[in-house]
C-alpha cells in the first residue's frame, strides 16, 4: 500500500470510529410521553410497532424508548424541565408556554406536530346553549386550567363572547381533571362537572347521549383547522442526540403512513393498547373524519401565540411558525404533510 494509501485509510477508519463515538453517545433509553385519546394514535402506533426502536437501529443504534403516560401538558413540562422526560407531547397551550418560559436557557422547541383536530365544549345542563349561560353552579372540566389548550381556546371564546378583558370569565368554573376521569364525572350526573372541553373520541363518545350538547367549536373560534397536538423538547436534548432525533421524525412519518393507508389497522393498534370502550367502526370514522388532519404541519399556532401574548400569558414572540420548531433532520425545507 502506498504512503497515500495508508493516509486514506487512515482518515477513513478515524471518520467511521468518530461516527461511533457519536452514536454511541447518544442517549440508550428515550424517555417518551403522551396523554388520553384518539389524538395520540401516531405516537399509539409508533409505540405498538416499534418504530422508534427500527429506525433508530437503521442509524446504527439500539434504543429503548420507554413511554410514560401524563393527563396534562403542565405535569409533562415539569417532568421536562427536571430531565425526567425526553420527549413530551401535548396541546399548544403548554407547549407555547414552556416555549416562550425556556427561550434564555433551554430553549424547548416543537420537535414536530400531530395533528390538526377541533375541540369540542360539551355540557349536560339543559340550560346552556352558548358559552353565555354557563353560571356559579356549572363546572368545566378539562385537561390542566388557564394553560392546556382547551383552557385557552375557552379564554379566546370568552373574550369574544364577553368583550375585551373579560377573557378570564370562565376561568373561576373550569376544573383540571383527565379527559376519562371528566367524561365519566359528567355523564355520571352524579358530580359538579357540567361541561367537558375534551378531545376525540370522548367528545363523540358523549355526544352520543341525548343528554349532552355541543355548545363551543374550537374551528369556530380560531377561524379554521388548527394543530391541537405536538411533540416538543429541549435543545440540549436535539443537539446531542441527533441521531434519535432522525430517528424519531421518521418512525413518526411511518406511523402517520400506516394512519392514512390502513385506518383500520391503525384503529386495531389503539383500542387494543388503550382498551378504548369504542367500536373499530367509530374509531375509524374518527381517523378519516375529514376535520381531522394526521399533519405534521402546524397550523394557526401563532394565532394561540398572539393571544397569549396579549394576554401576559407569554412574552416570547414569533413570526413564523418554524421559529417554534427544531428543523426536521431528515429533510430540507417545510415539515411533510399528510393531506386530508
């Protein structure tokens, strides 16, 4: 072998053994997180078909993606913020909370939306037909109180219904409660809870009974489809995992092609995981219902940011919806899109 040879070779095993070193500095367990409902079907899919764990070992890594289960995005931040969680997932109320919260030192960003899905306002009480009859003996259940995304969406609806200033109306009748927990509390009949600012399938599991009513659309009130769910996490943890990072935008591109190709199977994986008391048929109509978007393009996030902004709740700004994001590492430009 030549002197120049032996360079080259040289040079190729030092490129292949820091190659290695990368990866297997990257992390062994990815801890993962999600919440209640049909929303989370990519992530439900992701898990049941090992496609974090097959696209990881594809890069030359073997992981162990451990999934943890929250009923609200405020417990997943903190779970985030004391790096007892990787990858959290949840509404764009405490997403863009933690956002604009961290922007001086660990810089959350979103890793990648979910969806685009409407949110519905649902009530038992005879007497209420609009967000303006709720009184004193109501209470509204939903995920986490003033931060979760049907709590801001119920601000932007009350602002709008009561005038300006008046945002924070409902806010003294609104309950933090896990969308299971609050569906059984209020068609029970037997609780305070009245109303439930749920998310699919419980908001049509409880339109089902003649009992309850739809009183709030979160399509009405911000103008058209918007992205309800979201991945998001820390800049320490892309940074220095990037191969995971890769990994995990492709396992989600995978598991959103199952959703679109093979709903029903999609709907097999989450009731069986889940133990969802719902037919395959409903859950399946709930996947192709043509509101619902399996998207990893966000939609109207800045329109939630510049009301939280007007209402103190964050003072980060953007003026684009990429400023909110991490880049996808497997591929240059926009995020993908499934379409509807």
């Amino acid at each position: 072998m030549t002197a120049r040879g032996k360079i080259r070779l040289v040079g190729t095993l030092a490129a292949l053994w820091g190659a290695l070193g990368a990866a297997q500095a990257e992390v062994s367990t990815v801890r993962l997180a999600k919440q209640f409902g049909i929303s989370y079907l990519p992530l439900t899919v992701m898990e049941e078909q090992g496609l974090l764990e097959k696209q990881a070992k594809q890069r030359g890594l073997d992981i162990k993606a451990e999934w943890l289960r929250f009923t609200g995005g405020s417990g997943m931040n903190e779970a985030l913020l004391s790096g007892n969680l990787d990858l959290a997932s949840g509404g764009v109320g405490p997403f863009l909370t933690i956002w604009g919260r961290t922007q001086g030192n660990l810089k959350v960003k979103g890793v990648s939306a979910l969806n685009a899905m409407p949110l519905w306002l649902v009530t038992t009480n005879p007497a209420v037909t609009s967000i303006k009859d709720f009184g004193p003996q109501d209470k509204i259940a939903l995920p986490t109180a003033k931060t979760s995304i049907q709590a801001i969406t119920l601000q932007m609806a009350a602002e709008k219904a009561f005038g300006p200033g008046q945002q924070g109306k409902l806010d003294p009748l609104t309950v933090s409660m896990g969308h299971p927990d609050a569906q059984t509390a209020m068609m029970g009949g037997r609780s305070e809870i009245t109303a439930h600012f749920g998310s699919p399938p419980f908001q049509e599991m409880e339109l089902k009974d003649p009992r309850a009513r739809k009183v709030l659309d979160s399509y009405d009130v911000m103008g058209g489809p918007h992205t309800f769910n979201l991945v998001w996490a820390t800049s320490r943890f892309v940074t220095d995992n990037p191969t995971v990072t890769a990994a995990f935008r492709a396992a989600l591109e995978e598991s959103l092609a199952l959703i679109r190709d093979d709903p029903a199977r999609a709907a097999a994986l989450w009731i069986k995981a889940e133990g969802a008391k719902i037919s395959p048929a409903e859950a399946v109509a709930i996947i192709r219902a043509p509101q619902n978007a399996w998207t990893t393009k966000p939609e109207r996030m800045l329109a939630y940011l510049a009301y939280m902004n007007r209402a103190g709740l964050v003072s980060a700004t953007a003026s684009s919806e990429s400023e909110l994001f991490f880049p996808d590492p497997n591929a240059s430009g926009a995020p993908k899109a499934i379409t509807r």
